[in-house]
C-alpha cells in the first residue's frame, strides 16, 4: 500500500474525524472507502457487462416498434 499526503483546513479534517469515529472506523478507513467510490463512479466495460448479465432475465413482454420508443 502506498501512503500519500493530503491538505485540508483543520476543522474540516477534525470533523470528518468525528464523523468517521462515529462509524466506528479511522479517518483512513473512510478515505479508503471514498477512493474506492470516487473512481468507479467513471465505470468500465467490464461493470456494464456485469450489469448487464445480472439483468438478462428481465423481458418486456414484447418488441417495441421505433415509434413507440420514441413516442414523448
């Protein structure tokens, strides 16, 4: 693991402090979990993929005409 610097204004890193006290975990912890969300919030093939599987057995019921699709 790689350890980084970062720079905040006191009172915001004392309360995200609390707060992640409060949680019960350490200032680190939740910026590990924020990382994480941050950079799979630009999702990938592989995610659209997996969505996508995990959807195969919704159906319609029927094939939509481009009409009907586009109607407003």
């Amino acid at each position: 693991m790689k350890n980084i610097t970062l720079s905040a204004d006191e009172d915001l890193i004392e309360k995200a402090r609390a707060l992640a006290r409060s949680r019960q975990k350490t200032l680190n912890a939740a910026f590990r979990e924020w990382l994480e969300q941050f950079v799979s919030e630009t999702g990938s093939a592989a995610d659209y993929r997996s969505l996508m599987r995990r959807l195969r057995h919704v159906n319609s019921g029927r094939r939509f005409s481009r009409e009907e699709m586009n109607e407003r």
